[in-house]
C-alpha cells in the first residue's frame, strides 16, 4: 500500500511502512523452522507415521537391492529409532519456534497498543483502507475496533501479521507424540523382520506396511474430511516411486562393487 491507497490522506506513511515490515517479519519466521505450525498436531502425528513408514520402507528396499544382508533387520530397527527420534526433535523444535514467534508479537502488539494508540489505530485504518472501505464507515469501523484493546489485538494480528490465534501445545508434548507414533509405526515394520529371517521382510513389510498405510489414511481422512482413498493412494505412490529410485541405485552400486 502507499500514499495512492484510498483515503491515503488519513493514513500515515510510517503506518503503511509498517504494516510492511511486520508482514515481512511474519513470512521470513513462519518460512523457517515454525512452517508445519499452521497443521494442528494431531495431523502433523499422522504425518509423521506416514513419514516414518516410508522411510523405512526405502531402507528395507535398498538393503533389499543389495542382496538382504543378514543384518536387515535390526539395521532397520536402528533406523526406525533414529527416524522417531529426528522426527521428535524436530517437530518440537518447529512448535516451540512456532510459539516463541507468536509469543513476541503478542507482547510486541500490546506494547504498542499500550504505547503508541494513535499509530496503531493509523494501521487499523491502512489495513481496512487497503480492504476498499472508505469514508465515513472506514473511521466507523476504525473507532469500533480501537474501542477495546483485546479485540484490537486480535485484529492486528491477524490483519497486520496474518497469524491466526489458535491453541498450540507445549512443544515437548508434540515431540513425544510425533515420537511415539514415528516410533510405533518403524518398529511393526521393523521388529518382526529383526526377529525372523531378511527374507520374511519380502512378505511383511509390504503387508504390514499396506496395512499400517490404511490405518493412518482412515483417522487422516475423518480428521480432514476428505477422501481415505486419495490419502491412501499418495502414499502407495509416493512409496513405489522413491522406492522405485533406492532400489534401481542399490543395485546399480552393488553391481558396481562386485564389478570391482
């Protein structure tokens, strides 16, 4: 926005300089580690099964690719560990940077709401002038949304940073829970081929992995409402094209070594 805006003649400059630089202070942090904040927590779980299950599917594929070593299984229970754990730390990593961010802009907005009311209410008035209000009901809604500090707050930062207030949990519960779930799903596919022969894995990760795909795809779809199938079948296809690629490299490697 700038002096062309209409009703530019009420709005300072600074006021539209600053609408600016905070909605460019919100895209470079929400870009960065807090990206998967806006998915609620219990959708980013499901993902991160997800995740967990195809990864492990990739490693069993390209040990699969260079002959089944006698060591598949447990190679792929130290992967399922190490993949829950990465995937822990990083979700709770991602909250806590999520809540640290709208933590300082909370405290950020009621400082200058507290300080400087005149050029807060000069944003409030950049804002909707840039929506297409205009005079006399532009200041009308200017005034009823300046009125009271607490819904002010909301507006600003939701209009001026574009962040939606919205209950978050502690970033070590959502590390637990993507853990757990990563960890589950790693060591069903896992465990059982550890405990058996490399070859069991032919039949059991590709059942169990298909039936583990199911579950998640079924509380995906009731949690989005959307279809069980489409989220069914983009895992089916995200797993056979990667899986595709580690096992076509593994035994092109493993050629090449035996060629050596």
């Amino acid at each position: 926005m700038d002096a062309t805006t209409p009703d530019a003649g009420i709005i300072s400059g600074d006021a539209a300089d600053h609408v600016v630089d905070a909605r460019q202070r919100a895209r470079t942090v929400l870009s960065g580690e807090s990206h998967i904040g806006a998915i609620d927590d219990w959708r980013r779980t499901l993902i991160s099964a997800r995740d967990a299950l195809i990864l492990v599917w990739l490693t069993w594929v390209g040990l699969h690719g260079f002959g089944d070593p006698s060591f598949t299984g447990w190679m792929l229970v130290a992967m399922s560990a190490g993949l829950a754990l990465l995937t822990g730390i990083s979700t709770a990593r991602s909250t806590h940077a999520q809540v640290s961010y709208y933590t300082s802009e909370l405290q950020r907005e009621r400082a200058e709401i507290r300080d400087d009311p005149d050029h807060e209410r000069d944003e409030v008035a950049a804002l909707y002038a840039a929506k297409g209000f205009q005079e006399p009901l532009l200041t009308q809604v200017v005034d009823v949304l300046c009125a009271d500090d607490d819904r002010l707050l909301k507006v600003m930062m939701e209009e001026e940073l574009g962040l939606s207030l919205f209950h978050v949990n502690h970033p070590l519960l959502v590390g637990l829970w993507n853990f757990g779930a990563a960890l589950v799903v790693g060591l069903l596919l896992s465990l059982p081929v550890a405990l058996s022969q490399p070859s069991f894995a032919h039949y059991w990760i590709p059942f169990a992995g298909s039936a583990a795909l199911g579950v998640i795809s079924v509380v995906s779809a009731k949690a989005t409402g959307r279809s069980m199938f489409e989220f069914f079948a983009v895992g089916v296809i995200m797993a056979f094209v990667t899986g595709g690629v580690v096992y076509t490299l593994a035994q092109w490697f493993s050629e090449m070594l035996i060629a050596t």
